[in-house]
C-alpha cells in the first residue's frame, strides 16, 4: 500500500446561475514515502484544485468532492474538519507559491514556527525556540539565532521561502505538497530551494508531491510525473521515459517549448499554440484537439481513456512516434 493513494479525484464547483464546471476530472496517483511525485500542466489544469482537495482546503460551499483520498488507507475525504485540522497539523504540509501571503506579516519568524512546535509536537517554548533555530538552520537560513526574531518583510523572497518550509516542516509531516514553490523565485533561488526539497525527501523519507507548470523544475526533481490537462491525467510515467520520449502531444509540446541547456544559440522555442479557453469539454472528444498538431477526426468524437501500458499511462488516439525530436536532456 502506498503511503498515499488517490482515486478518481474530482472536483465540481457549482455556483448558483452557472453551469457547473468540473475542475479535477477522474485523477488517480499513488505516493510512496521518500518519492516525489509531479503534477505538472499549464495553469488553469487543475493542479492546485487537486492539492486543495487532498489537503481538505476547499471551500465548504459551491463545489463538490469525490472520489477517494487514502492515506495510509483511511479516506481523507471521510474526515471531518476538526479531524482533517488535526491531519495538516501531524501529517500533512504544504508549501504555497507565495510566501508572503503565507506567512503571517505582523509575527516574527521565530515565533511562527514555534507555534507551531508548541501546539502540534506539544514543546515547551523554550524548547520549541532551540528546535526552531535549528530548523531554519536545516533549511540554509544564516545566522538563525538572528532571524527568529525578523518579520517576513525583513526576509528575501527566497529565505521567506525557506521559512515557510521550516514551517512545514515543524510537524514533521510525512506528506509534504509544494503548489509552485518557486515560480515567484528568480532562477538561482529556484535552484537552491529545489536542492533543499530533494536534501529533505532524501535524508527525512517525507514524501512529496511537486505542483508545477515548469517541466524543468520537474527534470530535476521528481520520480514519476503526471501531465494534467484540462482536469484529466493525459500521460504519466516515470521522469526518464517522460523527457526522453514523450508520446502525448500535449507533453512533447511542453518540451519543445522550453529552452534547452544544451540547444543551439537562438534555437527557436516551439510555444503550444492556443490556450485552454479553446479546450472542447471531454465528453465530446479530446479536450486537447483544437490545439493538438496531431489531431484525427476521431478525436473530435470519442473521448480517449487513460490507457496504462508498461512503461506510461497515455490517454489518446494518436499519440507522438518515439524518437520524435523535442525530448531533453534529463538530469542524473
Ligand atoms: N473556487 C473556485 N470556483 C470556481 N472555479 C475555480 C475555483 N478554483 C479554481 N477554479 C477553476 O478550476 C480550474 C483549475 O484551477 P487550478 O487548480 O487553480 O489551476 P492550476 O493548474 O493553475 O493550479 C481553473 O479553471 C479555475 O478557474
Ligand atoms: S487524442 Fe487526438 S487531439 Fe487528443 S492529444 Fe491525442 S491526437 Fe491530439
Ligand atoms: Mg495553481
């Protein structure tokens, strides 16, 4: 059993006077300890619906929630709300893309991770200040001592960052989400805190479930990777046969559409054309096929199912050949 197994995941949110629109469509991933598992798309996939949804995070009113969420085998979505507290309190964390709306702008730093030490692992303060120094220490904050006692403002964006997952981490969770840790980062902060998420799944066995809509950020990263699009899972595998061989044309369009470590000077960047506003709904065919380069008639009329094969999960009727050019590099 793995550690977390979700199951035909879907979201629907209803406001009165609108159709009601299905956000998360039928996803399903397992997570296993010490694994980190991506979910990657452009916006408006889905992706932070999905994690609200494990987390119990959704509004109470105007959408609805099915389908199943074990962790260590019991329904997550059975919960109720002071259970589901109690979970994010002792299991679970989560990191947001932003930190500064995360973090509380008006208490120190120090005392946002000691309350949490206090009120989830039951820490004296005193002992809950020596173990807070050290977790920001742990996450690459100099002079930590120091720092407990700073506002947010006082912080870098990226040591805002660190904080926030030293806030996390404080509950020692053994499922961390990490909803676009690093989009507001520039590319050397990026790097650094995506080497301090791989240092901790390793050395703390936490697993983790990567949000983003960078593939790069999932290159380096994750074990196995789930490529949503409108809702639905279109292509899953494991990291290496996903960059080096992508078959949906949804993914190899992603690929083709970032820049290249190794690619030749001025080498042109292939974008998707369109955006999601042209999605068609899944029930009449592939909700990819106004913007799909590969599209058949047949894919205007019968929905294609996620088909599991040895080595990928791929949901369509005509998928990339292998060896099609756009695969990256996939870092060691
Ligand atoms: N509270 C809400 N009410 C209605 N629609 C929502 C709500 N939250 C998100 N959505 C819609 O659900 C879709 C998926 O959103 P989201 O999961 O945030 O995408 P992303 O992949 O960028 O994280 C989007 O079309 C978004 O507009
Ligand atoms: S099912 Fe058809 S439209 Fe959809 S991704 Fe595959 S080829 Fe493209
Ligand atoms: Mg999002």
């Amino acid at each position: 059993m793995a550690l977390l197994e979700v199951r035909d995941l879907r979201v629907v949110f209803q406001r009165r006077g609108t159709e009601p629109f299905t956000a998360v469509d039928g996803v399903s991933f397992d997570v296993d300890p010490g694994q980190t598992v991506g979910l990657v798309g452009e916006s408006g996939c889905g992706k932070s619906v999905t994690s609200l949804a494990i987390m119990g995070l959704l509004p109470s009113r105007g959408n609805k929630v099915s389908g199943q969420v074990r962790f260590e085998g019991t329904d997550l979505l059975t919960l109720s709300d002071k259970d589901m507290r109690d979970r994010r309190g002792r299991d679970l964390g989560m990191v947001f893309q932003d930190p500064l709306s995360s973090l509380n702008p008006v208490i120190p730093i120090g005392l946002q991770v000691t309350e949490v030490l206090e009120r989830h692992r039951g820490m004296s303060r005193k002992a809950a200040m020596v173990e807070a120094a050290d977790l920001l220490g742990r996450v690459g904050i100099p002079d930590p001592q120091r720092r407990l006692s700073e506002y947010p403002h006082q912080l870098s964006g990226g040591m805002r960052q660190r904080a926030l997952i030293a806030i996390a981490l404080a509950c020692r969770p053994r499922l961390l989400i990490a909803d676009e840790p690093t989009t507001a980062l520039d590319v050397t902060i990026q790097a650094q805190i995506l080497a301090l998420l791989k240092e901790l799944v390793r050395d703390t066995g936490t697993a983790l479930i990567m949000i983003t809509h960078d593939l790069g950020v999932v290159a380096g990263l994750c074990d196995e990777v789930n490529v949503l699009y409108g809702g639905r899972v279109v292509e899953k595998a494991a990291r290496y046969p996903l960059f080096a061989d992508p078959r949906h044309p949804y993914t190899h369009g992603l690929l083709a559409s970032i820049p290249r470590l190794d690619g030749a000077r001025g080498e042109k960047l292939v974008p998707i054309k369109g955006s999601v506003a042209d999605n068609i709904p899944w029930d009449h065919g592939c909700a990819f096929a106004p913007r799909c380069p590969n599209a058949l008639p047949v894919c205007r009329e019968v929905t294609p199912e996620l088909e599991a094969g040895d080595v990928r999960s791929l949901r369509c009727h005509n998928p990339v050949l292998p060896g099609t050019p756009a695969a990256q590099e996939v870092p060691a």
